[in-house]
C-alpha cells in the first residue's frame, strides 16, 4: 500500500457538496403547537431573536452544520467507502457532474433496498460549494493501479481510509467510482473546511421500471438522465 501514497497535493479550493435537503423551507413550529396563538408567539420570539444576530450569522450557522459539520458530529458514525463506522468521513467532489453520478447511484441503491417500490420515487437535494485548505494525499490517478479503490466491496478503500485518518492527515483525493475522471475529496478533519455557500437545489427522480435516474435543476427540465 507505501506506492499508494508518494503524492501530496496542497489543496486550496473549493469541493462540491450534494446532501438531501429540501428546495422550499417548511414551518417548523407546526408539529409542536396546535393553537394559531401560540403558533404566532414563537414565530414573534423567532423574529425577536434574529433581529438581534449579527447580519448573516443564523443563515451562515445553518449552512455550516449542514454542509460541513453534520458528519463530524453524528454518532455513530456510518460506514462508508473509505469509512468503517469508528470515525467521521465528509465526501464531495471537484466537480458537479462527478457528484451528481455519485449521490444518484446511492439514492437508486437506496430505493430498490425498500420492499415492493413500483413507482417514481422523488429526493431533493442541495448542492454547496465549500472551501478546503490542506495538503491532502492524491490519489486520484491510482484507480488503474489499484482497481479496488473503485470496487463496490469497500474493504480496500476503508483499509485505506483507517490509515490516513489513524495517521492524522486531513484528507485524500481519489478517483470517482461511478463517474470515470472524476475525484472525489474524503475529509477525515472539520478544521480544513469552511465557508459553505449554497449554489443550487436538484431533484432526483428514480423510477425503478426504467432503471434510471432523472436529475433536475430547473422543476421540469432534465440536467440529465442517468440509466442503470
């Protein structure tokens, strides 16, 4: 495994991040209450709170612990390519479309693990884009080398992974299982990410009799179709 890690790579950029989100806020205060009156006694405490914040700090602090810090803090942590389950893994991606084949080949996975699905299945998602300055071991050309790495049994990639974050580096990029030329970033260290900035929300549509997966930026247009 030494002749896996003989490059570095001194990172200073943005990855793509693509988590399950929603594209219109909900009212969150309507499972807790059930009269109107004290439905709009916690929105005035909402709006009283906020309108004492500093400019940009709620929304910042939402965007944070969703786009970076929710696999950090989740426990147990879940296992993963290059995660066995004792410790936390962020993934994303250097570019959209790499992301996209990513996440669309775990939601189809996902679904056809659920028990007599017959008919299109809809999951909504938001798409970040979020810093990261680190050097992080590269590597991304070793996938003809080392063929597990994009295997779909991950016992190599989380030997791989166990390593790197035993040995306290921050990170690896490596190359895309589902898209061909793509690079993923794994982050084993909260402290190499910030400043997440929403870029956009995309739709996935999953109709298990035509095995393909329907993504959309814009409701009603395909940014493209996927077919297993």
């Amino acid at each position: 495994m030494d002749g896996l890690f003989d490059r570095n790579r001194d990172f200073n950029d943005s990855i793509i991040r693509n988590i399950v989100s929603l594209r219109e806020s909900q009212d969150l205060f309507d499972d807790l209450v059930d009269a109107q009156d004290e439905h709009d006694i916690l929105i005035a405490a909402e709006m009283r709170i906020k309108s004492h914040a500093p400019p940009g700090m709620i929304q910042r602090g939402f965007h944070y612990s969703t786009a970076i810090e929710y696999p950090f803090k989740t426990e147990p942590f879940m296992a993963s390519r290059y995660g066995d389950g004792s410790y936390p893994v962020w993934y994303g991606a250097l570019d959209l479309e790499t992301t996209i084949y990513e996440t669309a080949w775990h939601f189809k996975n996902e679904i056809l693990g659920i028990a007599a699905v017959d008919e299109a299945v809809i999951r909504e998602r938001a798409v970040y884009y979020v810093d990261c300055k680190a050097v992080l071991i590269d590597i991304s050309e070793k996938g003809y080398e080392y063929p597990d790495l994009i295997e779909n049994d991950y016992g190599y990639c989380q030997q791989t992974g166990r390593r790197v974050q035993n040995e306290g580096h921050p990170g690896l990029l490596v190359p895309s299982a589902r898209n061909r030329g793509g690079i993923n970033a794994v982050i084993f260290r909260e402290t190499v990410l910030d400043n997440p900035v929403l870029h956009c929300y995309l739709s996935y549509f999953f109709d298990p009799n035509q095995s393909e997966v329907r993504i959309e930026r814009d409701p009603g247009t395909a940014l493209t179709i996927i077919s297993y």
